[in-house]
C-alpha cells in the first residue's frame, strides 16, 4: 500500500466535530429514545452528536442537566438551541429533512412550530407513562 493509499489518509464522509450538530436528549424518555432512534436512521452521514443526558449528563455543556430533560437543546454553529429550534437544527444537518429546517428559519414558522412543541410538552408526561 503506497503512503497516499493509506486508511489514515483517506477522507472522512463525517463532519469535524467542530461542524457537526450535537443534540441533547433525555434517553429515559420512551418518545425522545424512539425519536432520537428515527433520526439517527437518516442521519447517515454521521452530522450529528447525538448525547444522552439521562445519566450523568455531558460535563462539557453548559447547560443544567434539568433544563436539558426537559426540553430538547442543540448546537450549531456554537449556538445553543431549544424547543423548535433545537428541532430544526437537527433537521438541517439531515439532508433529507434540510429542507423543512431551513423552512424553520423563518420567524412565523418558527413560532408555529415552538406553540406546537410547547403543546407537546404538556401532554409528554402522560404520553411517557403510556409507552412505559
């Protein structure tokens, strides 16, 4: 094998981490496991950094533990998201759903979604006890 040829010198299809999105999830959540599953399904190209915060947390976030159970929280491009935007972060980085993210960018459709995530949050604690 020639020096070029080498495994370490080949590309990687996998962003830096310094580029990928990296999204907080409560891992005890039924809903946000099944969620988290689907997404990592279409993120093929590995442009998220998926971190289970149920345990121990991720000490490197500067963000409360607390704050992270309950609600989603994301970063791109070194800002912290939550809610909907969270949300539509995550979507970017997956081509599939990039289009419906960059949708997101919009403040109308932005605020939408985040009434629709706020209604959501009311009603995932019973919906947690019914997939339990």
């Amino acid at each position: 094998m020639t020096a070029g040829n080498s495994p370490s010198s080949a590309p990687s299809n996998a962003p830096t981490n310094d580029t990928r999105v990296k999204v907080w999830f409560d891992g005890a959540c039924p809903l946000c496991q099944r969620e988290i599953a689907f997404m990592k399904r279409l993120d093929r190209s590995n442009a998220i950094n998926f971190v289970d915060v149920s345990g121990k947390g991720d000490p490197n976030c500067p963000i409360d533990q607390g704050q992270l159970l309950g609600r989603l929280h994301a970063q791109e491009d070194g800002e912290i998201l939550n809610g909907a935007a969270a949300f539509a972060a995550m979507w970017r980085a997956i081509p599939f759903l990039r289009p419906v993210g960059e949708l997101a960018r919009n403040r109308v459709v932005l605020s939408v979604l985040e009434r629709l995530y706020a209604q959501f949050l009311r009603v995932r604690p019973a919906l947690q006890k019914l997939m339990r």
